[in-house]
C-alpha cells in the first residue's frame, strides 16, 4: 500500500527475546500505596456510618393486621442498625414473635440526609374486618416525594387498602 510519500508501508513482526522486555517502574514499591488502600478500605468496612446514615421502619403485625410501628431515622445509624434498633423497640414494648404476630422490616434506607413521612390507614378488607396498615416513604428530595413512597409502601403492604379509604400522616419529618 504507497504511502503518499510514494514508499510503501509493509507490517512487520518484532520478535522479542524474554531479556528484551521493558521493566516498568523496576526499583520502585506499591508498599505505600497498597497499604494506604488497605487501611481505607478496612476503616470503611468498620465504620460505615462516616459516610451515611441510616432510616428504618418495622411493624407489628397479628394476621396482616398492623399493631404498631417504630422508626428510626439517625446520622449515627446504618440502615441495618436502624432497623435492629427497631426491632428491639418493638419487642420492648411486647411485641415479641409469637404464634400469629410478626415483627418485621417493613422500609429502609441509606440516605445520609433527607425526608421521612409515615402514613397510617384504617379501613376494612374484603371480609368486613377492620384493618389498621402503616406506609413508610424516605426521599432525598422533598417531603412531597417522601408522601409518595410513603403511598407505594402503604400499598404494597395494604393488599385491601383503596385510595378512597383515606390516610392519616402520623410523622413527617426531615433528617
């Protein structure tokens, strides 16, 4: 193939030897910096909390009936340790797991800042028996968008539950 110079550009093959390789950064050590790595990643593992913090919701439930909520939205907690400290409310208070009760996550999140709304809503299922469920929403961004998710989790949560049975914010707070 000519070239515009008129010479031709032919490929060819270089063969190297083992003693012709090139030695990159021969003299030098990775000890400093592997080591620096090693301790950031090791103090973040430990304490995870430096980075964000943690909201969690639990509920109290006897036959898909909600008895009651805790929530815990904290700069020194995770969102797991959140929701342990939920959980250990909850059994606290009495309610502890048991034959028909359950004392489960119902939201988390890590968000370091932001907003929490919860809802609760009383209505009746399919069979005429009075319901009691909890929706829990965390937002970064507003308050409105905390109502939002609050409304997501309150309908995944509350299979009888109709807009048309209505809503009342029990807590609307930004941490």
């Amino acid at each position: 193939m000519p070239l515009k110079s008129g010479k031709s550009w032919r490929s060819s093959a270089i063969s190297l030897s083992h003693s012709d390789y090139l030695v990159v950064n021969e003299g030098r050590s990775f000890r400093p910096v592997l080591i620096f790595l090693l301790i950031l990643s090791t103090s973040l593992l430990l304490k995870p909390s430096l980075l964000q913090a943690g909201t969690a919701c639990v509920i109290a439930k006897e036959l898909g009936n909600s008895l009651a909520i805790e929530w815990v939205a904290s700069y020194s907690e995770t969102a797991d340790s959140a929701l342990e400290k939920a959980k250990y409310r909850l059994k606290q208070a009495g309610y502890k797991r048991q034959k028909m009760l359950d004392v489960h996550a119902q939201n988390s999140s890590d968000l370091e800042h932001g907003f929490v709304l919860i809802l609760r809503a009383e209505y009746t299922n399919w069979r005429g028996k009075p319901r009691v469920s909890y929706g829990c929403g965390f937002s970064p961004i507003s308050s409105k968008d905390a109502g939002q998710a609050a409304l997501d989790n309150l309908r995944s949560y509350a299979w009888g539950w109709k807009a048309e049975d209505g809503y009342e914010v029990i807590e609307e707070r930004q941490f």
